[in-house]
DNA sequence: ACTCTGACTCCTT
DNA sequence: GAAGGAGCCAGAG
C-alpha cells in the first residue's frame, strides 16, 4: 500500500460524508480501512486538492471538538460551513450523539473494490 | 540516521 | 475542564 493509495482511501471515504453529519480523524482512518491512523487523516485533509472540494470541515477532533486551533482562521471557518449544514456548534463542540455519521453498507461498498 | 513537528488520541493528574 | 505525557506515523530539515 503506497502513501498516495491511503491518502485516495481517505478522501473517497471523506467524500460520502452526507452534509449534516461529522466523522472524527480517528473515525475517518477506520472508515478508509487505516486503524489507529487519525494523524494520517488530518494530514490527508491539509494535503487535499482544492478542485476536488472536500468536506473537510465535516472532520472533526475526538470527542467532538473542533481541532483548529480558536485563534486560526480556519476555526471560524469551519464553524460557519457546519452551521450552514445545519450542524450546532457550541462553543467549539459538536455533539456526537446526535451528528457523528453512521455509515451504512453501501456507503463503504467501494472498499470491496481493493 | 536522527530530531522536530503536527487540522490526533488516549490516559493520568 | 486544563495540562502533561506517551503512543502514533510521515514529512521536513
């Protein structure tokens, strides 16, 4: 398995993220069959084409706190596009419970294919 | 080869 | 909660 394959595993799997759902770093790497692999999936995200228009902002940190840092640009950012999926944020913390993407078969179907 | 660093997590104070 | 430490893996210097 190269690099490039396990960064392509992640974005496929980051792209059936529906809009009104978050997944975790560590939850993403699972999803893409990369256990234990949270950095990797942050780092996918960083290294993410542009033109391919990822919903990196549905990503989220364990537990359901936003992971940029409060005084980057970038959390405010991701603040607005999640609300605008019409996920809550409160003070920098979504919940779980009530917005953590619970894939189904077919959404992981495309596994099958490696 | 080795040390640093990070859009991570988990566990312990 | 906040803070620190230890795994963690890859890229950069």
């Amino acid at each position: 398995m190269t690099q490039a394959a396990n960064l392509e595993r992640i974005w496929r799997t980051l792209e059936q993220v529906p809009k009104g759902q978050v997944v975790t770093y560590g939850q993403l790497a699972d999803l893409a069959g990369l256990p234990g692999r949270a950095r990797l999936a942050a780092r996918a995200l960083r290294l993410a084409p542009a033109e391919r228009a990822l919903p990196w902002f549905r990503v989220i940190g364990a537990g359901g706190r936003i992971s940029i840092p409060k005084t980057s640009p970038g959390y405010q950012r991701q603040m607005e596009l999640l609300r605008n999926d019409g996920v809550e944020v409160n003070n920098g913390r979504i919940k779980l419970s009530e917005y953590q993407w619970q894939p189904d078969l077919a959404a992981l179907m495309w596994q099958l294919e490696f």
